[in-house]
C-alpha cells in the first residue's frame, strides 16, 4: 500500500524501532488499509482504531486517518471505564452515535469541552463477521468523524457500511491472532494520509500556479497539523515575513502576532469539523486582513484578503515579542490545560489522577517519563508513574523530606527547577545520581489551597531547553494536577474508613453446615463516598437448621449502616423462632428506635433434616429458588410492610420444600436494578443466570458470576448483598 503508514512531517513509523516482524507489519498494512477503506465507503473525514492492552483495562490509539497529531496524542490512551464513546462502545458491545455539537456535549461533556466543534461521530466494536461461536471479544473499536454538515441522523447505508467496516477490521485482527503473530498496539499511533489526488503535469502545474497567482490578494495551504505547506510571494508580504521563513512553519508560531487562542481555535474548527470559516487579524504594521478558510481530507486553502473599509473587523491583539525559541502556542497550552481540566473532573481515586496526567502530558509535552510524588510522614512517597521501571520507582520511594534533592526542593520553597541536561542538575546538586538513563527534566511543586503537598517530575529523553512560556504551561498544569490529587487522596482516604466500617459490620465468617453449601458476597457502589446499608448474616440454630436474612437500611450514609448494625443484632437476638415473628419483633425494635430510616428485609428459617424452609418478607425483593433439575424462579411471598413503619405491623410466613439440590438465592436490589429498566427484568435476568448455571457448579463460582455480571457492565449506584444456599450432599463453604 504506497500510503502507507502515511508519514509526513510528524508521522510515526508503526515500527520505529525495527522490532515489529514481518508478520505483525502485513497485520498492520492490512489494517490501515481497511480504515482508509470505511472512511471512503461512509465518507467520513476521520478514522481512528483502538486497539486493548494485554490487560483489556486500556485501549490505545493504534492509527488514525485524517487527524492532526496534536488532536490525536490526548485520545491516544483512553481507560475502558472512561467517559468516552469508543470506551462505551467496546465496553458495553454496542453502538454509539453522536449527530452533533449539542448532542456531544449533552452526553459526553469532556468531549464536548475539548472539543467544542461541530461534527458527527460513531463509535463502535470490532466483531468479526461472521461471529464465531463461543468467541472472546478483541477489545478493540473503531471511532469515525463525519463533516459538520453531517446529517445528525446516520443513514442505512452509512451504518451498513460501519458494520461491515468492523467486521473485516475484526477478521484482520482474528486471522493475525490465529496465524500466530497479533497485532499489539504500537508505541505511537501510526498517521495514516488518504489517498492522494492526481499528480499534475507540468504543463497543468504551471497553469494552476499562474490561476493562483492572478488572483486577487493571497493563498497559502496548510497540511492537517496547521503547517504551512504553501504560500504565495503576495501572501507572505501581506502577513510580514519572508516566504521562506514561513513554509514549513506553524502561522501561530512563525508570526507572534497570531498567537492567540482565538486564531489557532478558527483552525482547529476547521480541521475538525471540514467546515469553512473566515475571521479578520492585524498584523502589527498594516490594514487588517481577512482569513478564508476551506478545509477537505488533505489539509486547509486560506485565502488572504485586505478588509474594505466598510466590512466589520475583530479587535487586534496586541502584539508580542517573537521568542528566542519555540514554545507552545498560547492556543496550545490552552488546549491542554482545558483537555488535562476536563480529564481531572472525572477522576475519583489517586490512580486515576496519575493515568489522566500521564495520559495527557506524556505524549502532549514530548516527554518520556512522569512521575507524581506526594509527602507523608516526613517522606515523599510515589503514586504513580509512567515511563519508569517498577525498581527505579522502588529504590526512589521513601525518600525523606529532609534530604536536599530536586525532588524535595519544591516542598521547601514551593519553586519549580528546569534542568535542560545532566550538566545543569549536577551543578545544581553535585551529589545526584542519575539513574533513570533521561538526559533533561523539569521538578514541579504540587501546590493545593496554598501549600505544597508533593512533585511531579517529568523526564526528557534528550536535552530539552525550557523556554519561558512552556515553563509558565508547566506550572499551571502542575497545579491542576495538585488541586486534583488532594481531593482524589481525601477521597481515597474517606471510602477506606467507609469501607472499614462497612465490612467491619458484616460477618466475618459464616458457619459451617453440613450439606449446606454457602456463599456470600459483598459489593460497595461503584461511585460515592457513602456507606451503605445493605447486609447479610447467617445463623447456625444446631447442626441441621440455619436462620438466614438478608437486608437493605434505607440511606447511604453512618446512621444507615449504624441501623444495619442494630437490624442484625435485633434479627440474631431472636434467630430459630418463626420467621413471621423475627420479623414482627425486629420492627417492634426499630420503631423503638425512631431512626427515621426504614429497612427491608427477607428472613427464612432452613431445617434439613426436614426438608422444608420457612420465609417471610418485609418489603423486600422476592428471593429466587431452584429446585433440582428445574429453572430458578421468583419466590413471591405474602406482602409486608418496612421494618421501622408500624409497630403493629405482621408479617405472614410460608413453608416450601427444601430437598437436596435445592438452592435458594437471596440479594438486594443493587444486583437486579438497571436505569431506565423495569424490576422484573432484572429479576428475570438473575434467574435465567443461575438456571443456566451448571448444577455441580459449586456456589461460590456461582456467586462470582452473578456479582460480576450484574447490572450488565452499567456503572454501580447501589450496593450489592448476595446470599446463596444450597442442599448438598457434600457441603462445601465459600
């Protein structure tokens, strides 16, 4: 494929370093191939294929067509249980449709935010066509962009053409995997071109120089990254400089005057959405000029034209000092500071302020390694990192605060360093020793409500001079990243005592029952610092009868799982009397009390020696039953009212058979509530699971099938309890 991997001035090579065989290289031809394919058979502007990590935690960006590399590297690695279409899309098996700017920010505000332009979107799963039986999916997903002038409705044929686009992209990567040699996600993503257009004569190239050169005003080209490619000799006088220092050049860098989030933006709405734009600029000397742009597969023609005096103009910027070195545009180091801000809104827990930050930085900023450190008990202590060994990591962690280093002189002074190579660090501390192989870094304070409360480190590969204006971008990101990491450390700390406290009120154990075969299991909300109160226990009455309950207190918070504590003490304190009668003393109880809080609860009474169980409900969900050889179904018991309502409440009692082989499945709602879907489903769902469940199967498997399948991969918004009893003839404990 001549196009192939589509290098221009910024491309990577799939194999930069010779280590991809031949195999995985025809793999990989084979693929960019099919995406140059699906983007001219649905006439989407932008390709983008992910690829899993070994892990299938992680998708990589493995090529794109049609995307400039600065808007590429932020999405290069996207967690699997991110905010993002193609995370949605792998996840959960499904296809996922953008129609616009509105609908984009509506459900994926991160995108939205970064990304505030118009254009159609659909991401999918790869899934080989035909499907094999009993096939593993490959983790992997397609993302294509259409124009803004996109119809916010895909047609037929268009998604026709999306799936059977996934289909042979999946059948690549099956052949690949089954002949031996898969294709893994490279270290960078490949930039794929589209296919070039005809090639002119010279005869016709001479003719369209001259057609460009009558017109009026001046043209100029830029490739997909912004750089300027082509500029006529009457273009390049009207903005000031020579031709020759402006091709091969970025406008915003080459003229200072253009540096400015709002030109550099006009651009990126361009290159995203394929739509023309047009805005008015000064440049320091001379009348104000009028930008036209038109953007197609390839790159964007600007045509340059002198305002008339009674055509409206944007107020000019003041003009800048051109800098003695390049740095990032001040529309750059927006971008990133407004990419990096979004990501951080969406993370919970420490790691996922270091994934989001390594993620982001690494690629964005050139550098090669990041490591994020933290202060605690006189020490600095490593969360993260990306791009260092797990031994370097380990021999550097614990390094106390006291000891004059690069690493603690931000906790000290609050101040940044900037070593360009190993020279600078080492007369700046003589006694270092370098062993992370990095030859430039810069040392940043993670400064949050005003103090210091670790460093990030970012590590350069080869000698890198830190310019001013990248020095101020640093510093800023440095501090979302500080403003983050104590919020999502106060987190962490919080749902640990809350996770202390949870599990510290559950049992610890559970009895041994011969023939009875049990399990439990336990699973705190996916989100949230709140404790729950949903419960389980298992009494042991002698060696043939148990009491079994199973609960959830109204409320996530303390005075929820408090109330938890005293639902189980008050159901152990009257265990082995009818069940209707547990419960009616249990409310009595919790009347008492007036917690303001109500708690559903299901209690059953298991005698095996004779054969039969006695349950009762109090506004609890209906427990699910299997008998030998038959399907698991709802147990629907007589109603009863909440515990905590009513005093005077009673509950109604019924006897079932309990014989050998008989398994009875008590849970919460957390385990069988889906948004958006109604109860039964869900009820149904679990009983088809456990039905389907092979009958020798022990339990505890049993139970690990249905925690991790429940609520069908949605993120948690409640607790899970799960308990499960079976007669067995050889009793087996989980």
């Amino acid at each position: 494929m001549q196009n192939f991997p589509g290098r221009d001035e910024e491309a990577e090579s799939p194999d930069p370093a010779g280590l991809v065989g031949p195999a995985e290289g025809a793999g990989r031809r084979a693929l960019g191939q099919a995406l140059i394919q699906v983007c001219a058979a649905t006439g989407a502007s932008i390709g983008m294929l992910y690829l899993p990590d070994p892990t299938r935690r992680v998708l990589h960006l493995a090529m794109t067509l049609g995307l400039a590399r600065e808007f590429a590297l932020p999405w290069s690695r996207v967690a699997m249980d991110d905010s993002i279409p193609v995370a949605d899309a792998v996840r959960d098996g499904r296809f996922v449709w953008l129609g616009g700017q509105e609908e984009t920010a509506r459900r994926y505000p991160r995108l939205g935010l970064v990304l505030p332009y118009d254009f159609a979107l659909a991401a999918a799963p790869l899934v080989p066509h035909p499907a094999p039986e009993a096939a593993e999916p490959n983790g992997a997903g397609l993302v294509l962009l259409w124009p803004g002038s996109h119809s916010p409705h895909l047609t037929d044929p268009e998604r026709d053409a999306v799936d059977s686009a996934c289909g042979r992209l999946a059948n690549h990567l099956r052949w690949a995997a089954d002949a031996g040699h898969p294709v893994r996600p490279p270290a960078q993503p490949v930039m794929l071109r589209p296919l070039p257009p005809p090639t002119p004569g010279p005869v016709e190239a001479a003719a369209a120089m001259a057609f460009i050169r009558r017109l009026p005003g001046g043209n100029c080209s830029l490739d997909l990254n912004g750089t300027i490619n082509f500029i006529t000799a009457e273009a390049a006088e009207m903005l000031g400089a020579p031709v020759s220092r402006l091709r091969g050049a970025l406008p915003w860098e080459a003229l200072p005057w253009m540096d400015t989030p709002a030109i550099e933006d006009h651009y990126r709405a361009a290159a995203i959405s394929r739509l023309p734009r047009s805005f008015t600029a000064a440049p320091p000397i001379g009348h104000y000029l009028r930008f036209d742009l038109y953007p197609d597969d390839t790159g964007i023609s600007v045509r340059i034209t002198p305002v008339t005096a009674d055509e409206p103009v944007a107020p000019s910027p003041a003009p800048t000092a051109a800098p003695e070195e390049p740095s990032p545009s001040r529309a750059t180091a927006l971008y990133q500071l407004m990419h990096l801000a979004a990501a951080l809104t969406e993370a919970v827990h420490a790691r996922d302020v270091v994934d989001h930050a390594a993620d982001l930085l690494v690629p964005a900023l050139g550098a090669q390694a990041l490591a994020l450190l933290v202060a605690e008990e006189q020490r600095l202590r490593i969360v993260g990192s990306r791009g260092y060994t797990a031994e370097l990591m380990a021999r550097y962690d614990g390094i106390p605060l006291g000891i004059h280093t690069a690493s603690t002189h931000g906790l000290r002074t609050g101040e940044p360093l900037f070593f360009a190579d190993a020279g600078e660090l080492a007369a700046a501390f003589p006694s270092v020793v370098i062993g992370d192989d990095m030859a430039a870094w810069a040392f940043l304070p993670l400064i949050a409500s005003g103090r210091p409360i670790g460093t990030l480190i970012l590590a350069y590969a080869r000698p890198h001079s830190f310019v001013p204006g990248e020095r101020a971008i640093l510093t800023s990101l440095a501090g979302l990243i500080a403003q983050a990491l104590d919020r999502a450390r106060l987190y962490d700390a919080t749902h640990q005592l809350a996770h202390s406290l949870q599990t510290g009120l559950l049992p610890r154990a559970l009895p041994t029952v011969p023939h009875l075969e049990v399990a439990a299991r336990y699973r705190a909300a996916a989100h949230g610092l709140d404790i729950g109160g949903d419960f389980y226990d298992l009494i042991r009455i002698n060696d043939t009868t148990v009491a079994a309950a199973i609960g959830d207190v109204q409320g996530h918070n303390v005075n929820a799982a408090a109330l938890m504590g005293q639902v189980r003490t008050a159901v152990h304190a009257t265990a082995g009397a009818h069940p209707a009668e547990v419960l009616a003393r249990t409310n009595r109880l919790l009347t008492d009390l007036e917690p303001g809080l109500f708690t559903s609860c299901v209690y059953a009474h298991i005698d095996l020696a004779a054969r039969t169980a006695h349950l009762a409900t109090a506004g609890h969900p209906p427990p699910l039953l299997l008998h030998a050889g038959g399907p698991a179904k709802r147990l629907d018991l007589p109603p009863g009212l909440l515990l905590g309502i009513d005093p005077d409440a009673s509950y109604t009692a019924v006897e079932i058979p309990f014989e050998p082989g008989t398994l009875l499945a008590l849970y919460t709602d957390g385990l069988v509530e889906v948004p958006g879907e109604d109860l039964e489903v869900g009820i149904a769902a679990v009983a088809a699971r456990i039905t389907a469940a092979p009958a020798l199967h022990p339990v505890s498997a049993l139970a690990d099938s249905l925690i991790s399948q429940g609520r069908g991969g949605a993120p948690r918004t409640d607790d899970i309890a799960l308990l499960l009893l079976r007669y067995a003839q050889e009793e087996r404990q989980a």
